[in-house]
C-alpha cells in the first residue's frame, strides 16, 4: 500500500514539475524591433571620408620598422602549408615533429621506446652535469635551456 501511494506522489510531483519547465520556455516575442544598426562614421564620431580604408590608405601613425604584410598566423600558416594549396594535411602538419622523432629512434623502426627515449634524456644529463657528480647544481641546470631560434639580422 505504501508503494502505491509513494507512486502516485512522485508520479505527480514529475508531472508538476514537467509542467512548470514546459510553461517556463523562453518565447520569443515576433512584434519586438530589430536593434539599430549603427554605421562606422556614427560608431567613431568622424565623417565617412575621413576614415581609413580597406588597404591601408588615410591611415594614422607610424609604421613599425620590419613589419610586412603577412601576419603571424599567416605565417606559421605558410610554413606548414608545403605544397601551397591552403589547405594543411595531417601529414604536412606532423611534417616538423618528424625529424626530431627520428633522432630519437636510434634502431630506426618507427618506434619509440622507453629505452630509446631514456638514452637521450640520459646523455643530456650526463652533457649538463659538467662536474660530474651525478646531480644539476642551478648553473648546470641553466645551460639545459632550449636554444632560443635565430632571429635574422635587421638589414637597416
């Protein structure tokens, strides 16, 4: 009898409470006006004339020296884009990382093993720990830093 009852109770409890999320749904309100487009000479407050245009032109301040056109995305784009259709393949962007796993791949099957892996980070250790005694004093440590890339000389 208590099953029964229990039953009926939170039957009517999900009903209610399946019929307060179905009268609360947002409505949008058809009649309601669409926001106001604001132009670009009203959004800066200078005439349509006066505003620089599409390539550049009748715009303010100096240019920074060594700037070009192509962005910084564009770039990094680019180089990973080798065969340049605009488009990069899984193998174009995995095309990098390559190299560097085939140092790593001492017997050269394709595979990476722990121990292939630990060799290296080994005789990087062994390299930094220059007096030897088996622990990276904060110098030693300070020379394990990757190599910063080498930025081309400025031509000015």
């Amino acid at each position: 009898m208590n099953r029964m009852i229990l039953g009926a109770v939170s039957a009517l409890l999900l009903a209610g409470a399946g019929l307060f999320w179905w009268q609360g749904k947002a409505s949008v309100n058809a009649a309601a006006p669409p926001p106001q487009q604001v132009s670009e000479a009203e959004a800066t407050g200078l005439p349509l004339e006066e505003l620089p245009g599409e390539d550049g032109d009748g715009m303010q301040g100096a240019t920074l020296p060594g700037m070009t056109a192509a962005t910084r995305e564009e770039k990094r784009f680019n180089r990973l884009d080798r065969n340049r259709d605009n488009l990069i393949t899984r193998v174009e962007a995995l095309q990098p990382r390559v190299a560097m796993f085939r140092k790593l791949d001492a017997d050269h099957n394709n595979l990476l093993s722990f121990e292939e892996w630990s060799v290296v980070s080994s005789n990087r250790f062994k390299k930094a720990d220059s007096d030897g005694n088996g622990s990276l004093t904060r110098p030693e440590f300070a020379t394990t830093k990757p190599k910063d890339a080498k930025k081309a000389k400025c031509g000015c």
